[in-house]
C-alpha cells in the first residue's frame, strides 16, 4: 500500500516518470527473480547446517528435549 501512495505521489509531481516506473517495475521484478530464488536457497542451506550442527548436543539433552526446543 505503502509503495502505491508513494507512486501517487510520484504521479502527481512527475507524471512521465512514473509512468516510466510503472513500465520498468515488471521488468526489473524479473530480472531479480533468479537472485531471490538464489537466496532462499542459500538459507535453506544455512540453516539446515545450523541444525546439523546442533544435532548432536540437541540429542544428548534427552528424548523430551526435542520437543521442548521447538
């Protein structure tokens, strides 16, 4: 909501410009869909060796350590 009021804003003060953006937003939206991608994947990497890492001490807690870590 936030970026329509503020395209508002740019439609009154400088209308061929947004409607500029409003052109280019689509396509600049494509070209960072592959970086978004990379970096939820990377996250999920990231994150799934931080519980790999913490695998071992979470199981040494005990069998209703599982449970309450969540």
């Amino acid at each position: 909501m936030l970026t329509f009021i503020l395209w508002l804003l740019l439609l009154v003060v400088a209308w061929p410009l947004a409607l500029i953006a409003l052109l280019l937003y689509p396509i600049v939206w494509l070209v960072s869909l592959p970086f978004r991608l990379v970096g939820v994947s990377v996250r999920a990497i990231v994150e799934l060796l931080g519980r790999l890492i913490r695998l071992p001490g979470r199981v040494l807690r005990g069998p209703g350590a599982l449970e309450r870590a969540d």
